[in-house]
C-alpha cells in the first residue's frame, strides 16, 4: 500500500476520543533540554522511541510552535533526561510554562558535550544531534543521532490515564 492510496476521506476519530484513548497507554517521562543564545530551554515529553541501533537514533515530538522547538532547530542539539520515579516535581515544573521562573535552578544539572543541560541522576540520559524534523499537524517529529548516553540505575517515572505513577502502580493496575 502507498501513501497515496490511503483513504483520507475516512471518518474522522474526534479529538476527545483519541485522547481518552491515548491516555490508556503508559509512557516514560523524559525533560527534552537544549543550550541556545546563552539560555537552557526544557520541556516535558512523553514521546520518545528508539530509531535504530545502527546509527544509535531516537525520536521525540514537540509542539511545533513551542519555544523549545525552535531553539533545537535553531541549535541542532538536544538532550533527553529519562525521568525516575522520585522526579515527579521535575515533569511538573518542566510541563509549565517557563516564562516566569526557571526550572533550571530547582534541580542539579550537568552539561553534555553538546552544551544541553542533562538531570543528574535520571534513568539515562541521551546527548542528540538532530538529524531530520518531519512536520506532522501540530507537531514537530525530531529524530536525534545520540553522541553521548549517561546512564542511571533507577526505575522510570511513568504517565498513565492523565497522572504521573511509579513504574509498579501502572503494571497492576
């Protein structure tokens, strides 16, 4: 099947639907950083996936009018920090608008080679050079060439039916 054989003309799924949905499906919490015009920009995520091993690349997906956005196009480098189970003030303070204060200076950070921040003592942490952006509605999918990985040992925070949960409460539930 190609692309152009794809019915668009199929029903549409509303909105609220696919939400609802989505919210069913448990995701990792990662802050996606990067260092531009002298200032740290960062963001909570959901969306990150492994590419390929070959070429050690991951996918993220941003808004694509979102500051942070733009300062990875602009710099063409980012970091994911893969968030821990004790780091829930960390995907709140980073799921918040950064306009009045800085998240940055609540938590310890160090530096990858790149210049983008990384959390200290996150699940792992993935130093990326990005490599290709696909626009998609209102996003940005940004696939990253990882040069650098800082690896932690410590059990994921993860975001199940619209809230933040340790890894153990979401596998019984």
């Amino acid at each position: 099947m190609s692309l152009s054989s794809i019915d668009r003309a199929a029903p549409k799924i509303s909105a609220e639907h696919f939400k609802e949905a989505m919210s069913r499906v448990s995701y990792t919490v990662s802050v996606v950083s990067t260092y531009s015009e002298d200032r740290f920009y960062g963001k909570t995520i959901n969306t990150l996936a492994p590419v390929s091993a070959e070429d050690s690349s991951i996918l993220i997906s941003l808004y694509r009018k979102s500051d942070i956005t733009q300062m990875i196009m602009q710099s063409g480098e980012f970091c994911v920090s893969v968030l821990g189970e004790a780091q829930k003030g960390i995907a709140e303070d980073f799921a918040k608008s950064t306009e009045l204060a800085n998240p940055f200076d609540r938590w310890k950070w160090g530096r990858m080679e790149s210049g983008a921040p990384y959390l200290e003592g996150a699940v792992a942490c993935f130093d990326c050079t990005l490599v290709n952006a696909i626009q998609h509605a209102s996003h940005m999918i940004l696939i990253g060439h990882i040069k650098a990985i800082v690896d932690g040992d410590i059990r994921p925070l993860l975001h199940h039916r619209r809230a933040y949960r340790p890894c153990a409460d979401t596998i019984i539930q």
